[in-house]
C-alpha cells in the first residue's frame, strides 16, 4: 500500500493513512464515477474520519439525478465532480490544529450541516438554514459545508469534518446503527420544532419511510401517549409496531383522518409529515384538535394545494424543517445508545464500497423491499 505513517499527538493510537483514496464522482447526472483522489487534510477546527459505513438517503439519489433539492429560488446548475452521500460514520484518524474535543480511534457518527457560525440563522443554531448555503453551493470560505450535497460526502474512504457535526458513537453499536444516527436526528429536529415535550400527548407520523420510522421510535422514547403511523404498506406499518406505534392505520384501506380522531379521542397533537403525498398537509389539518401542529419534512414532489382558511379556523401551527439542526442529532444518539427504540430494524441490505451503484439501485427501486441500504467500507488492517 502507498501510504504514509501519520503520527497521531495527544493519543496512544496512530493510523496509516493512505495519499490516496477510492471515491465515486459525480459527472453528468446518474452517471457515476469510481476513481482515485487525494486524501483531503484537517484544518483548524476539523478532523478526518476514516469512513466506515454509510447509509443511502432518497436525497442523495435526488442529487445524484438533478442536483442538490430546495436549494434557492431558481435553482442552481448541476453539481458536478463531488462525491455525493450523507449519511456517514466513521473513526477519528487525524486531528486538526486546535481540536480536543475528539481523539484519534473515537467511533463518530457525521451530521451533514455545519454552517457558517457567523450568520444569523447559525448563531440561532439553524445551521441547517445557513444565510451562506445557497450560494455558489455553498460559501466554503465563510465556513459553510453541507456533506454530500454541496461539498464532499462519504461514498469514498476518508472525508474531513467540522467538529461541529459530529457525535459519539457508543463502542456497543454497530457501525450500520450509526449511520441511523442523522435520519433519527432530522427526526428529533421535527419533534424539537414543533412540540419540544411529546410526553402525555399524541403524536401522528405519516408516511413509513427511514425519517418516519425513526419519528415513530424517537416520539415514543420521548413519552408520547399515542403514536400513530400511516401510509400505504403493510410491511412497513407492522415495522412501525416494533418500533414503538401504538396504532397504524393503512391509509389505502381505512379513513386515515376518521381513524386518528378516533384513537385520541378528537383530534391528535402533533403531526409529523414524512411522506410528501399530495394531501397530506390538508389530511394532517383534519387530523389536529385545534392548535395543533404540523411539522413537514419531506419535500413534495410539486407545488400542492393547501386549505389556508382550514389552517386558520383551527388555529393550526404549520413548521418546516430541513435536515438534522440545533444539535437534535445528539439527542437521536443518545436515545440510541440508551436502546431507547431498535434503530437497526430498518437496516436491510449492505454492500461494499465498490457496489454503489447496485446499493442506489436497490433503494431507488426499493429491491426486496429495501428501507436503509448500507455500504460497508473497507480498509486495510491500521488504515
């Protein structure tokens, strides 16, 4: 192996870490690229982890396809020559001037946002929303990153971080569960958002893909009375079940606004939109007693009609969010690593590095009815 020994400070542990490394590129859209580039180094504040997992998203086959989704009025032009994927953990192998927040060898999962820390949004916590993202892909100088979306993500071997997106990674969780650990966290930000305290009341999850799923786990390890699931297959609302909902309703079968008034008794608390569908903001209105709320987080796939005097009348709150802000992924870790709700039920397949492109394909055509499909990444023995 090409390699040089970088000698690890502050810690009994060191890594040979590679000059070079395997990355998927992105050229035109779908069309993907394996290729060898330079191992990128750690600067102030930031640290390179050696990436061991990481989890495809339906945005990343988004991007792949048309480019980063909602990112400012009028688009932007395709994003070409990065490598795209999010949803990453990975080991600590060097640190950068100033950090000791982590040591070589520390096990940790990646949020994709770190924003500019000197705008408005940022400084609030809503890094997520940095004033500096949507510009020219991201305003790296001023400090903004977003992993896999507008600078490089984790389907290669090695990627630098800001300290600022990282959490620990408990020794006893497998390297599949972390990746969970971001979609669990987006999770947590819609319940932080718009309910803060769940306990004692009801929350509606709709729609039983990755973020619902882990809405449903993390809504009842935060002590919601009732969680109810809906959407449109059988299989994913029974997985619903181990993971903590107390009611699925299939919404192909049964009245799914009749069934949620019914089970708590006049209208739920909360919503948590995760499905996209059409309807789904009016059926989430109908499904509220008055002065509840709406958190949406999906995106529609085009512009739907909403009843604005309903939203009104009832005096409904309506909340978006985008990704994994104000350190909810931390709090998803922490409940994880407490065994608070089964993350890793929703893993379904894995495969190597080399085989992204069969991983993309079996989650966009949802193969052998894959949720969460996992590319395991390699490295030779001390790499």
């Amino acid at each position: 192996m090409n390699a040089v020994t970088e000698t690890a400070h502050l810690t009994q542990r060191s890594y040979e870490i590679p000059r070079t490394m395997k990355a998927w590129v992105l050229g035109d859209p779908d069309q993907l690229s394996f290729v060898e580039k330079p191992v990128p180094q750690p600067g102030p504040a930031e640290v390179l982890v050696r990436i061991d997992a990481i989890a495809v998203c339906a945005t990343d086959l988004e991007i792949i396809h048309k480019g980063p989704p909602a990112m400012i009025e009028g688009g932007l032009p395709f994003n070409k020559n990065f490598t795209p994927g999010h949803e990453y953990m990975g080991t600590v192998v060097k640190l950068g001037e100033g950090v000791d927040e982590y040591r070589i060898g520390d096990r940790v999962a990646v949020e994709v946002h770190a924003g500019c820390g000197r705008c408005e949004r940022c400084r609030e916590g809503m890094y997520t929303s940095c004033l500096n993202y949507g510009k020219n892909y991201g305003d790296v100088k001023k400090g903004h990153r977003a992993n896999g979306f507008t600078t490089d993500g984790g389907f290669t071997q090695y990627a630098v971080n800001s300290v600022n997106t990282l959490a620990h990674v408990p020794n006893d969780m497998s390297d599949e569960e972390a990746t969970l650990i971001v979609t669990a966290g987006t999770a947590m930000y819609g319940l932080d958002v718009t309910a803060g305290l769940v306990a004692g009341q009801s929350v509606v999850v709709m729609g039983p893909g990755p973020i619902g799923l882990m809405g449903v786990g993390v809504a009842k390890a935060l002590g919601a009375s009732e969680v109810i699931l809906t959407g449109t297959r059988d299989n994913r609302l029974e997985m619903g079940r181990k993971l903590g909902a107390d009611f699925t309703v299939n919404v192909t079968k049964e009245d799914a606004v009749a069934k949620v008034r019914e089970y708590t008794h006049g209208g739920a608390h909360y919503v948590l939109e995760c499905s996209g569908a059409p309807n789904a903001v009016n059926d989430a209105a109908n499904m509220l007693r008055r002065g509840g709320r709406i958190c949406l987080a999906a995106f529609p796939g085009q512009p739907v009609p909403i009843d604005v005097a309903a939203l009104v009348r009832n005096n409904i709150y309506l909340y978006g969010i985008r990704g994994e802000g104000r350190s909810a992924t931390h709090r998803a870790a922490a409940l994880m690593a407490q065994k608070r709700f089964d993350a890793k039920l929703i893993h379904t397949h894995t495969f190597p590095l080399e085989e992204v492109p069969t991983a993309l394909k079996y989650a966009r055509e949802r193969i052998d009815d894959a949720i969460k499909v996992v590319v395991k990444i390699g490295h030779p023995e001390g790499c």
